[in-house]
C-alpha cells in the first residue's frame, strides 16, 4: 500500500494502535499457569472491543486469534492447552483489520526467571528490529535493511531466521512489497518509496537459519533448533525517515 491520504495514514494509525495495545495486554498477563488460548482469549477481547478483528483469522481461517510461539517454536504457533512455564520464551504477534486497514506487530518475552543468555537475546532482538528501522528513508534502498541487521547480527554471533520474511501490509495482510528480507539479499534491487506501507520483523536466533514445518499447518520451528525471538512493528515510509504505526502507548 502506499499512503495517499490523511484517512489512510489515520486509519493505519488506529489499527496499529490495537495491535499494540493487544500485545501489551496480554504480555501483562503472561505468567507461569496461564495457557496460550487463555492469552489469546485476551488478545481477541482487546481487538473486539476496539472495533478490530483478528486478521489471521480474517484472511487465512487461522485457528486462533492470535499467533503465540513458546520456546521451540519459531512462529505462527496456533493457542492451545499448552500451560506457559517459568522460563519460557515467548512471542505475541498480533495483526488486525479495523475499517478495511490491517496493522501487524509482535514481540518476544521472557517467563522470570531466565538465563543471561536468553536476556540477551531479547535485548538485541529488540536492537536488532531498530538497527532495521533505522535505514527506513525514501529514496534508499530496501537492501538497506537486511544488510544492516545481517552486520549486527553477524557483530554480535547470532544468526538469521532466513525464510521468514517482512512484508507490504495495509488494505491486506500480505501485499507488496512482498518478501522484504531482514538479512542480506543479493537479488534485493527495490528501493522504498515515499508512503509505502510494510513490517520489518527480524527473527534473531542462537544458531537457528531456517523456518521449518512441524506437525500441524501453520506452526514453524527453527532448523537447527535453536532459541529464536522476533520483534515486529508497522511502518510507513517518509522522506524524513519511518512513522512507526505499532507503538504501545
């Protein structure tokens, strides 16, 4: 999508908002015996009642609200039974529809206590999604953003998830820009454009390259195995740099 009017750009913001607001909700409530349809429940009462609907659902008749990935699993684990634990590394990832715009965001959480390591991960998961929005300006190339979090990545010895890709969002889900990669691409020649809507969405591991499948249709382990966190936000592009639509108030 490319932002034309002040009602695109009012209307992305809302729908960011929610999102946000939904993965704020429920990491509040992420504590040892809750379970993820639980959480998900919560995330679908904070959508609801905000005028949203869960676009996963919506688009693809995902079965949950939400996607909520726990420890082994990469993304798009579907909630369930499955009881979050001490030490648990979890990730919230929300996307919604409000008013014909589509907003997407995510984070990773750590269940106390954890390890240094892990605190690790998530603090330069965090860094890492940041590094990424940094080089967000019009007129620079797209190549930009993968190769900068693929330097930090390679910097600071973590590895890349590298099939899950970013992607255009706003009257979609999924939309062009398609497959905006988070880590350096060769073939990556796009360059970002004045009102583009798209996620960037690196997904940071301790030795993990690629997204597999696992049992069911939709949930992703990493190959190797290995912990995984992935931080997401909304953005549109503007000549002085990213309007990030994702942030929690």
């Amino acid at each position: 999508m490319i932002v034309e009017t002040e009602e695109d750009l009012d209307g992305l913001k809302e729908i960011g908002r929610i999102c946000a607001l939904a993965v704020k909700t429920m990491s509040e409530a992420l504590e040892p015996g809750i379970t993820t349809r639980e959480l998900d429940a919560i995330g679908r009462r904070v959508l609801e009642q905000n005028g949203a609907q869960s676009a996963p659902e919506l688009c693809y008749q995902f079965p949950g609200a939400t996607c909520i990935s726990v420890n082994e699993e990469v993304a798009h684990g579907i909630p369930g039974d499955r009881v979050i634990k001490a030490g648990d590394l979890v990730n919230l990832d929300v996307s919604g529809e409000k008013a014909g715009y589509f907003g997407d965001t995510g984070s990773s959480f750590l269940v106390p206590p954890g390890t240094a390591k892990l605190e690790r991960l998530l603090r330069d998961g965090k860094r890492a999604l940041w590094v990424g929005l940094n080089q967000v300006k019009a007129g620079r190339p797209m190549a930009d953003i993968g190769n900068s979090i693929g330097l930090f990545a390679k910097k600071n010895r973590y590895t890349l998830i590298a099939n899950l890709a970013s992607h255009g969002i706003g009257r979609s889900l999924h939309e062009e820009p398609t497959e905006l990669s988070t880590w350096p691409d060769p073939d990556e020649t796009r360059i970002m454009e004045e009102g583009m809507v798209f996620t960037i969405e690196p997904f940071l591991s301790l030795g993990g390259q690629w997204a597999e499948d696992g049992d069911d249709a939709w949930t992703l382990f990493s190959d190797p195995q290995a912990p995984t966190v992935q931080f997401e936000h909304t953005i549109v592009v503007t000549r002085n740099g990213p309007i990030i639509l994702t942030l929690a108030e």
